[in-house]
C-alpha cells in the first residue's frame, strides 16, 4: 500500500504553481516573478501593429538571416548605411572590425546569446562611424532562424535630421542654456540677451560659447535649427 501522502496546508502553493492556483494572481505578484499580466499581453498581441512602430523607430533597427545577409531594415538605417536588403550585413562593418562582428554574430545564432558591443561601420556616404549594438537572437519554435538588433550612432547623430539626431546634445543643456537657446532663436543679440536675462554682456558670451559646445554647434543659427528640428520651441498648448 503506498505511503499517505501529506496534504499542502492551505496557504502553501502546489509545486510548479509560483502564484499559489489564485486565479493568476495579482498584477504585482505575476510582474514580480516575470510572467507577463492581460494589460502587458494587450500591448504585444498580433493585433498590435508593432512591426510599423519598428519602422519608424527613429534609432537604426535591422534583421538578418542566419546567414547573416540583411532581411529587413528599418526607415532610420536605410538613411545610415542603404537599401542593402539581401545583401551580407558584414559588408557595412570597417574592415578591422570584421573578426569582432563576426563572433558577435555566432554567439547569436550558435550560441543563442543577445550582445551588446561597439563596431565601426560604413555608412553610405563612405563615411565611418560607430554604432553601439544591441542584438538578439530570433527563434520560431524554439529554433534559432536569425537576428534582431539597433544601432545607435555615437559618433554623431542618426541620420536624417530627425529627433533622434539632436536629442542627446539637447539633454545634456543646462536650463540657462535652453533659455539662451530659446532668445537667439528670438533673434536676439548678445547684448539684448544681456539685458533679458539681467547680467553682463561677457556672461552672456560666455553662455553662448559653452551652448555651441554642449550642442556641437558651429554656429548659432546650428543651434536653433537643431532646437526646431526636436520641436523644442513648439507651442504646448
């Protein structure tokens, strides 16, 4: 005759049932242990249209296939480096970069890792830049069939002239270089600048200086156009 087998007490949750049989627990509890809840599977159900949102993601986005030619390529990296759909992704990658591509690449599909490095690459005006990559294997049934990543330039902003271009010099103003930014865009003068804001003509220089090297501007009318091109001086309202 089998052994009794002693009953769970009640507060205790059977084996394999990390939320305890309570009809799916609460929105905490099944975040706390990463399973996804009804609000979470909403936002990435096949009535979703996520595929557009990649596409127009302002960061370089891209797919290849296990051998690694490119699959697919979003609006932002097609700006960077061409159409270069069907073509292999390694022809892109600085040449004294290709051993280090290539082994990234492996341990994705080979060893089913996500990566993340920095790869010097080319982009379509024969220009060299890098891109800090984050990439992911892409499975159907389990099996490894290719490749998701992002690149995001770090030698200068991504192509295009879109927000993703000057919002990373944006971020990094002071708010007295945003105010400044906002009176040139007035068309203000130094010395009207001066006034505004009830300090030194030398001061304001000075503010303006370090504006333009904060931004990576040349010139003035450079800093406000990248201001206009993120919306900065939008009305809210």
């Amino acid at each position: 005759m089998p052994p009794a087998t002693r009953p769970l007490p009640p507060d205790r949750p059977p084996p394999g049932d990390p939320l305890g049989g309570r009809s799916g627990g609460s929105i905490t509890d099944r975040r706390r242990i990463g399973l996804p809840t009804n609000e979470d599977a909403a936002l990435i159900s096949p009535g979703v249209d996520l595929t557009r949102a990649l596409h127009e993601l302002a960061a370089p986005a891209y797919v290849t296939d296990r051998e690694g030619r490119f699959r697919w390529l979003n609006l932002a990296y097609i700006e960077l480096i061409g159409d270069l759909v069907g073509r292999p992704f390694i022809e892109v990658v600085a040449r004294e970069d290709h051993k280090l591509a290539r082994t990234n690449f492996a341990r994705k599909v080979i060893g089913g890792a996500s990566t993340f490095y920095d790869l010097r690459v080319v982009d379509r005006h024969g220009e060299r830049l890098t891109l800090r990559v984050a990439s992911s294997p892409l499975r159907r049934d389990e099996k490894i069939i290719g490749v998701f990543g992002i690149g995001l330039p770090l030698d200068r902003g991504a192509p295009g002239g879109d927000s993703f271009e000057r919002e990373a010099p944006l971020a990094r103003l002071t708010p007295r270089q945003l105010e400044v930014l906002r009176l040139l865009r007035e068309g203000l003068e130094t010395q009207e600048i001066a006034k505004r804001l009830g300090i030194a003509d030398e001061t304001a220089r000075n503010h303006i200086r370090a504006l333009l090297r904060a931004m990576d501007a040349h010139s003035r009318l450079e800093a406000v156009v990248m201001g206009l091109r993120i919306g900065l001086f939008d009305d809210p309202s």
